[in-house]
C-alpha cells in the first residue's frame, strides 16, 4: 500500500512537472525556458527536476511522447483506410486539437524550431501507422498520388498553425469540410 502510495505521488509529480514545463515551453520556447525556472514554478528544486527527468531534452521527449499518447492512443486505425475513414480521421483530429490545445502549440513551435526539430518529429509506432495510411490512401486513389498527398498535408499543417495561433473566429471547421469534399 505504501508503495503504491509513494508510485501514485511520484507519477502525479512527474505530471506536474511536464504540464508546467509544457506550458513554460509554450510561453518562453524551449530554448530559453530553463530547468531552474520549471523547478521554481513547480515549486521544487532544480536537483529533484533531475530525479525525475535526466535533462530538459529527456523531458521535453517524454511531454511530446505522451502528448502523442494522449491524442492518438484511442484512435482506431480502419480497415481498410478509405475517404470515410480519412474524413475520419480529420474530424477526430480536429476534436482532439482542441481538448490537447496546449500540447499543439508546443509541438507545433517545437517543429519550427530548427535545433529540436529532430526530437519534435520522432513520432511513435501509432503516429507512423496513421501517418502511412494516410499516404497510401493517396497513392492508391489519385493518379497523382503523391502530390496529392502534399498537397493536403500543406493545407492540414497550415490549418494547425492557424489552429495554434489564430482564435476562435478562424472557419476551421467549414475549412475541414472544404478539404473533405476535394478528398
């Protein structure tokens, strides 16, 4: 019981630990936020930081690891992976864009920033999955199949820079719609 205990108030402060590093890295970015002042908004000092995460690189990888968790663990990739299921996908993406709200405007600064753009791309097993159906369903429907699928991973990365940066009056939703009708 005791174990379990000290388990529970260790994992609630490693949470606390990378939501508040989260959102100092949102704030500041990740290169100017220091260990020192996610240990002084968290309220612990900057050698207990280290107990939990060996470097602000281990944490940053382990906010976007479970960033990643979080939005893409209940996804169910379709069998097969048709227009229905793309149409899917984006409309599960939009959802989850805005419960995640924080978590994407961190990442999506983490990809613009040149000097951890290798650690913000490493995405998971899942991440690569969906991101392979994706492109085969482009290759496997369009006669210009591969730049089809540039074409629409431009417009959806864009939308979620407008998504990260641009308030509520932006049409996301009539611009999903507009991409599902080409797709």
């Amino acid at each position: 019981m005791v174990k379990n205990k000290n388990q529970e108030l260790r994992e609630n402060r490693r949470q606390q630990i990378m939501q508040t590093a989260m959102e100092l890295f949102v704030e500041k970015g990740f290169v100017t936020a220091s260990v020192s002042d996610i240990a002084k908004k968290c309220g612990i000092s900057k050698g207990l930081m280290y107990n939990y995460f060996e470097s602000k690189d281990a944490l940053l990888k382990a906010i976007l690891d479970d960033g990643m968790a979080r939005v893409y663990g209940d996804y169910e990739l379709p069998e097969p992976f048709d227009r229905a299921a793309l149409h899917h996908f984006l409309d599960f993406s939009y959802a989850k864009y805005h419960e995640q709200s924080t978590f994407f405007r961190l990442y999506m600064s983490m990809i613009m920033q040149p000097q951890i753009y290798e650690v913000a791309i490493n995405i998971g097993e899942k991440e690569r999955a969906i991101a392979m159906a994706v492109y085969n369903y482009f290759m496997t429907h369009f006669e210009n199949g591969l730049e089809e699928y540039f074409y629409f991973s431009t417009f959806v990365k864009g939308l979620n820079v407008l998504m990260t940066f641009h308030d509520e009056s932006y049409p996301y939703l009539q611009m999903i719609e507009r991409i599902k009708s080409q797709y």
